[in-house]
C-alpha cells in the first residue's frame, strides 16, 4: 500500500488537473459559441450561391468551358487538409489525418509513389501528422487559425485554383471535419476542382425563368471563383467550430475522469491511513505487554 505522503501528492496533483480541464471546457465553450454563430451564417449563402451556379450553369455554355471545369488525366493531385493547432481534442485530427493517409492510398497510390501528391495543409496538427508520415507537405498556410479571416483563407483557396489553371495540379481535394453538434463532427472529403460532376444531388437548378445581365457566361466566370474560395472558407469555419466542440467534450470526459480517480485515491488515502493507525495501536499493545510480562 503506498504511504500517505504519495497518496496525497497525488490527489494534489489529479485536483489540479481537474481545475485544468474544467477551465479549458469554459474556455473551449466560449469559443464554440462565436464559432457556431459563424458557420450558422455562413451555411445559408453557401447554400443559394451553390443553388445560383447551379442555376446559371444549367443551360449556359460558358460553364463547359470554364477554367475550372476542365477535367485531365490526374498526374498531380493537391490535397487540402483542416485540422486545429492544438491538441486536446480527442482523435479530432488524428482522424482527419488518417482520413488523408486512406483516401490517397485508395485514389492516388500511383501519383503518390511519383511523388506528384502535395498536401497543403491548414493547421499545425496535420502539418505534423503528414510529415512524419513521408508525404510532401506544404506548410505556407499552416498558421491560418492564428488569425482566422475570409482574407487569410482566399490566399490559400486562390493559390489551389491558380495551381489547377496553370495544370500544375490536376485535381484538388478538401478534407476536414464537418460540424454537426457539440459532441459529433462528421468526416468530409470533397473534391474541389475540377468542378465536373460535382454538383449536390440536393441542390437543384431552379425552374424560374430569369432574365440575365450581363450574360451567363460572365456570371458564371464571376460566380465560380467566388464560390470556390468560399467552399474552403467554409470547410476551414466548419472545422474550427468542429474543433472546439471536440475540446468541450473531451475536456468535460477527462473532467469526470479525474473525478472519479479522486474517489479512488481519497478511498485508498483513507484506508493507508486507517492502516497506519492501527499498526501504531498494534505497537503500543504490544510494548505495553512486554513492559507488563517483564
């Protein structure tokens, strides 16, 4: 049985933890809050602009030819990945990067052992995940949540689209954690360029004649860029708010866990202590007899 001076260290040190933790899902719960405020508003303009392209690009001819809808045979594939900068999150970004590590054994074995797979990554924990694993990461936007803003993420979407139209990459692919509640984020993998067949099968072209000014094809040249940063603009706000709500509940788990181990190490202090007691009593007995029979 341990003395009584370890069984309190430790208790010190597990109710200091607890403070910890308790403090950090305050904070965490704070943020998740701005966080889902900003993708609530974000969700409905992504939704009518996508529903807008789809729209427009129904019936015009201008969006076949667009720069950003033509399809090659993939030779370099440029994957976004979205993680936090932080830990403490459960498997938030261990997830996302096993996620990265499946989708580019499973689609682009062959790209990959030419070395023509690039990751780009947003956020340090995939930085740091990808990188020991052996694969080409882009570390220029890594830092992106440090200063969260549409200005710092359009850099990064505007450097994958200039990337797809120079053919320096024939395909580009976002993955990141969708937020869904507090305590579920859902995996995404999307493909973000080329923009064939890549329309959502709940979004559909609106049947209302409109009148168009200036032309379609302009609209279309107009809209699909706009579009295309703001899918990573989303994607990066999605899993910020993803993130925190990951910390929240695993800061409130490990929380109760210490919680319970200091149940356990109170029940282990008291009884060294009941034992401690009584071995003393034992000795007093036994000295008092001794004194008696001598």
């Amino acid at each position: 049985m341990p003395s009584l001076k370890e069984v309190r260290n430790r208790i010190v040190s597990v109710n200091s933890t607890q403070q910890i933790t308790k403090a950090m899902k305050m904070v965490s719960a704070a943020k998740l809050r701005r966080a889902t405020d900003a993708i609530v508003q974000m969700r409905p303009y992504s939704q009518k602009l996508t529903e807008m392209i789809a729209t427009v690009s129904a019936n015009a001819e201008g969006a076949q030819s667009n720069p950003y809808t033509i399809t090659r045979d993939i030779q370099k594939v440029l994957v976004i990945v979205v993680t936090s900068d932080r830990g403490l999150c459960g498997a938030f970004n261990a997830n996302v990067g096993k996620a990265t590590v499946n989708l580019i054994a499973e689609k682009y074995a062959s790209q990959n052992a030419a070395g023509n797979v690039e990751v780009l990554a947003l956020g340090k924990k995939g930085a740091e995940y990808l990188t020991r694993r052996g694969y080409k990461v882009n570390e220029k936007f890594v830092h992106i949540f440090s200063k969260l803003s549409f200005a710092s993420v359009r850099q990064a979407a505007e450097y994958a689209m200039d990337g797809f139209v120079a053919e320096k990459f024939d395909v580009v692919e976002v993955i990141f954690n969708e937020f869904k509640n507090v305590a579920t984020q859902i995996l995404r993998a999307e493909q973000m360029l080329p923009l064939v067949d890549k329309q959502d099968s709940n979004v559909k072209a609106s049947t209302v004649d409109y009148i168009f000014e200036p032309s379609e094809e302009e609209i279309i040249s107009e809209l699909l860029p706009k579009a295309l940063k703001l899918q990573v603009y989303k994607a990066v706000l999605e899993s910020n708010a993803s993130e925190h709500g990951a910390r929240m509940t695993a800061m409130d788990k490990a929380t109760e866990n210490a919680g319970e181990l200091l149940k356990e190490l109170k029940l282990v202090y008291n009884r060294s202590r009941q034992a401690a007691i009584t071995k003393e009593i034992l000795e007093i007995v036994g000295g008092a007899e001794a004194l008696a029979s001598a």
